[in-house]
C-alpha cells in the first residue's frame, strides 16, 4: 500500500545536558495579505522563487525540553479549531512516547491561537499536572478589558476570549515572569512587538545554547532577506520590527543555534550575515544524538 501521510513530525536534538525535541502541530495555509510592508506581487514572487506554496503556507512547531529531570513544553499549537492540516502536537507527542501527564511547565512565547489553543478542552486542561508560564505582560495584555474593547470583532473572540478561556483552567498554577532563569537551563528572553509579551527562550548547557526564538519571522523566505516586511497580527508593527533586526544581529554575531516555530519543521537553524543583511542556513538532519 502507498503511503498517504508522512511519518510522525518529531526530531530530537542534545543542547549540552539538555535534549530539545521538535514537536510539529502542522501547518495553516493562510492569506496573502496578512503580509505586511511589502507589495502582494513582490512578497509572491519572493515565495515562487524560493518554490514555495502561494498563497502562503506556515509551519507550526513547538518544542519539548527535558532537562534536570523535569519536562516542559514551548507552546501547543492550534489545538482543534484552526485547520485539519494543524492541531496534530498530541498524536506527535505519542508517537515520541510523551504522555501530556508528564510535562510539570507549558510555557507560551505568546497567547496567539497558534500557540496556545491546544491547552485546554471544554474548560478542563489538555497537561493535567502543568503549570503555566508566561510573560507578565502578555497575560495582562490578553486579560485587558479596555484591550479587548477596543479590538475588532474578530480579533475579541479569535484571540482575546480565546486566550482566556484556554488559560482559565490553569488560574491557580499560573506563573508568570518577566525574564531571568525560568527552568533548569532555560532563560526568558522579552522579545516584545509581535505581542506585548511576546519571549524567546534560551537553552545553555556545557558550553552549548540554542535559541527559541518564538514567531521572530513567519515567512522566512521574505522576513529574512526583508525584515522590515512585518504581518498583519502584529500588536507593535515598528516594535516587531525592530526586536526583529536586534535579534538578528544577535544571533548572527554569537553564532547561536535557532528553534523556531514557523520555520519549516523540525525549525532548526542558523543566521549569517549576508552582504547588508543576512542568511538563513538551514540545520542539517542528523541521525544521532
């Protein structure tokens, strides 16, 4: 019989001590003109020539970190509301031998629906023994009455109400913070514009690091070579920006490993400088541990 889906979307990775694993969620096809600061036939092109789908497809990924004998989970995908395409982080998780039961942190990069629809089912918590962490100013962001009032329709119920009701069942083992040291190994890095909130996550042990660094870039075939290119989603278009080109130049200037979650699966890579600007050199698959 031949194959009519691929194999489990889950990649492992050793960052000293720590073992990092790549959980994909799947992928949302999404419109063109969320894309922002660049013309349509531009930011096309950009993607036909880099053979991508047009419109744009986006890869969601999350990461599971297992280190000083504990594990946690960055993000959960989109959960059951978004897209059939999406939403596959707990038949991945099983296919890695991973009960949800197990993992004692969940922490968010930020509240979008892509990232934390998958935390909670008809009131009741998908990660029974988890605690929350975020941001504190995300939490508040999204908790914000006069945020939510002032946001489009769409936007109240999508993403204000939906962030509330995924995070409600975790209100007594919710943890919030504001950067520094946030579990063996891992550091909170603020990363704000894309959301109030929005943090990357810093994984160092002998002697190696690898950078989470959340939704930095959606599109990297256009975000990458056009930084200043931001998306409709964004709270702070200029903020995100900016964050964006500084987080470039850090990684690019300390060689750092990157985990991202809408780079294409399993998210491992690189950055260089290019010319004026810079590369992405994508991490090639390795076989051991």
């Amino acid at each position: 019989m031949l194959p009519t889906e691929q194999v489990p979307a889950v990649y492992h990775r050793r960052v000293g001590d720590i073992t990092l694993t790549a959980i994909g969620d799947g992928h949302l096809d999404g419109s063109m003109a969320v894309i922002q600061n660049i013309a349509p036939e531009e930011a096309a092109r950009m993607l036909r020539e880099a053979f991508r789908p047009v419109p744009r497809r986006t890869a969601v990924n999350t990461f599971l970190i297992r280190s000083g004998g504990r594990t946690a989970l960055v993000d959960t995908g989109c959960g059951t509301a978004m897209a059939a395409s999406a939403g596959k982080l707990f038949r991945n998780l099983a296919a890695a031998g991973v009960d949800p039961g197990e993992i004692d942190t969940v922490f968010l990069t930020h509240m979008h629906p892509d990232h934390s629809n998958g935390l909670s089912a008809n009131g009741l918590p998908l990660f029974p023994r988890a605690e929350l962490a975020m941001h504190e100013a995300e939490h508040r962001f999204w908790h914000d009455g006069a945020a939510m009032a002032g946001a489009d329709e769409a936007s109240r119920e999508r993403n204000f109400q939906a962030c509330r009701d995924q995070s409600a069942p975790y209100r007594d083992r919710l943890k919030l913070f504001s950067g520094g040291e946030v579990f063996p190994g891992v550091t909170a890095m603020p990363f704000p514009g894309h959301t109030p909130g929005h943090s990357g996550y810093l994984l160092a042990s002998g002697g190696e690091s690898l950078l989470i660094w959340g939704d930095i870039i959606h599109v990297p075939e256009i975000q990458v070579p056009r930084p200043e290119v931001t998306m409709a989603f964004d709270i702070d278009p200029a903020q995100a920006e900016a964050t964006r080109r500084r987080v470039f130049d850090m990684v690019a200037s300390e060689g750092l490993a990157v985990a991202g979650m809408h780079m294409h699966f399993p998210g491992f890579l690189h950055l260089v400088r290019h010319g004026t600007g810079h590369a992405l050199i994508p991490e090639a698959w390795a076989t051991a541990l």
